[in-house]
C-alpha cells in the first residue's frame, strides 16, 4: 500500500489540487517571462523542493507551450545555475 493509498480522499484530493496549483505557477511565470534566466536558489525557495518535479511534467507535457531548460556552470570553484523557458518547438 503506497502513502496516497491510506490518505482520505477529501485529503488526497487536497494534495492533488495544490501540486497543479503550484505548477500552473510555475507553468505561468515561465510563461509571462520568456527567455528571462532565474536562479536556481530563488526558484527553489519560491516553489519548494518539488519544482524540479513540476518542471519535469511541463516540460513532458506535449499541451505546454513552454519548454522550461536549465544552465549550469562553474564560477570560482562554486556550480551556479539558472532556469529559463522558450518556446516549444514541435
């Protein structure tokens, strides 16, 4: 029996509505700033430790008309990165 399983369905529905609230957030800011790059450690803050999650499902949801993508480098020793959206391409 899984987690969800033993959850009341009053309460799994609760959970199911705040994950697609939180990524039609996502979905949404990414959507009004096309191109525009945010900082891994913000976005984190900002939607929880999820939204790695919630990027993955837009970026496989063929429906969405954003590609959310990620860029990582090295700067004085430190991993820095940064997310940013284009549009989707067939």
């Amino acid at each position: 029996m899984s987690m969800t399983d033993a959850l009341p369905s009053f309460q799994m529905n609760l959970q199911l509505k705040a994950r697609e609230s939180k990524r039609d957030r996502i979905q949404q800011m990414f959507e009004r700033n096309l191109g525009q790059r945010f900082s891994t450690s913000w976005l984190h803050l900002e939607f929880g430790v999820s939204f790695r999650t919630r990027v993955s499902e837009i970026n496989n949801d063929k429906h969405s008309p954003i590609t959310i993508k990620n860029h990582t480098w090295f700067e004085n020793g430190k991993e820095q990165s940064e997310y940013y959206s284009e549009v989707r391409r067939g």
